[in-house]
C-alpha cells in the first residue's frame, strides 16, 4: 500500500531546518553592507576575508562597486559571484592570483554590495541576459578588451552568457555549478 505524502508538511519542515541552519552558520551577516576600504584580505563581518578598497564606476545604467587586485597591466581576470553571495566568495583567491601577476576584478553584480542604478527611472530586470550586459558594460568603462572569466551559480549564468553573445571578449571560461543558458 502506497504511503501518503504530506509535501507541505515537507516544506515545512525544510523551510525550518534550512533556516535553523543558516542562523547556526551565522550566515545572516552576509546580508550586512560591507565598508568600502586595498586588495589584500581582511576580516568580513561574517568572519571571512574581505577587500579593504572597493572602486566605483559609472557602466552602462549601474554604478558598479567592484574589488580591482593585481597589476593594471597583468591579465584581467573577471570573477563572478552567486546568489546569494557577494565579492567576499573571492577575497581569499583575488590576492593569490593577483601575486602570480594577474590582474583581478571582483563586481558586485546587480542588486548587491555598491552597484546601484545611475538612475531612479532605470526599469528593474532580472533578464539572464541583463547581468552579462552589465559586466560586458564593465569591461568598456575599464577599457578591458578580453578577459579570463571564472563563475559559480549566477556568475557562472552571466560568464557562459558573455563567451556565447561576445565570443571575442572571452579569453578563458571557468565556469561552475551555473545554470544553463535559457532565453537571454
């Protein structure tokens, strides 16, 4: 005889456990503004390194805060980040490529960090395809014509997005636990 399913006692009891987890892990500081401050690591307000500088430019319909560590004149490497993550996923590795010569940015994508809307009339979209643009926008206000891109979960999205549209931005692609490709 078949067992019955209660499927909302489940999500239930996922939403609670889930929860419970996250308070333990004290992942509720990731949702706190960081302080803009050098590239080297330090501490973040969850306990994990941090950038002590963040940068700003005008991109496209943004106003993008990104970390910039390494040579100005060394390979760029773009390094993306998840949801529901920010730059800090980074901050340990940025320094370690910065020291083997590359030039390393880390952007708030949309909706985090710094990065804000130039423009109070700016329609919100949370299109796949609007995150690429606004790192490709990046790239022109840096002046940087190809670049090596590493992602995981949106950043991965936007990165795998960027090599299929803009093919010859792209040097290198590492891309990791991303979703695929839908209607860009």
């Amino acid at each position: 005889m078949p067992e019955t399913v209660n499927t909302r006692r489940r999500l239930i009891l996922g939403t609670t456990l889930a929860s419970l987890t996250l308070a333990d892990l004290g992942l509720g500081n990731l949702a706190r503004a960081q302080s803009a401050g050098d590239a080297s690591p330090t501490k973040h307000a969850a306990g994990g390194a941090s950038f002590d500088t963040i940068h700003q430019i005008d991109a496209g319909v943004l106003n993008v805060g990104y970390a910039d560590v390494g040579p100005r004149n060394g390979p760029v490497v773009f390094l993306l980040h998840g949801w529901p993550y920010d730059i800090h996923s980074y901050a340990e590795v940025a320094p370690l490529l910065a020291a083997a010569g590359y030039r390393v940015i880390v952007p708030y994508l949309r909706g985090y960090g710094s990065t804000t809307f130039r423009s109070a009339d700016t329609v919100r979209n949370g299109q796949q395809a609007v995150t690429a643009v606004d790192i490709v926008a990046l790239m022109d206000a840096l002046k940087i014509d190809r670049a090596v891109f590493g992602g995981y979960d949106w950043g991965a999205r936007t990165a795998d997005i960027i090599a299929a549209i803009w093919p010859q931005r792209v040097k290198a692609l590492v891309s990791v636990s991303g979703y695929l490709i839908g209607s860009p």
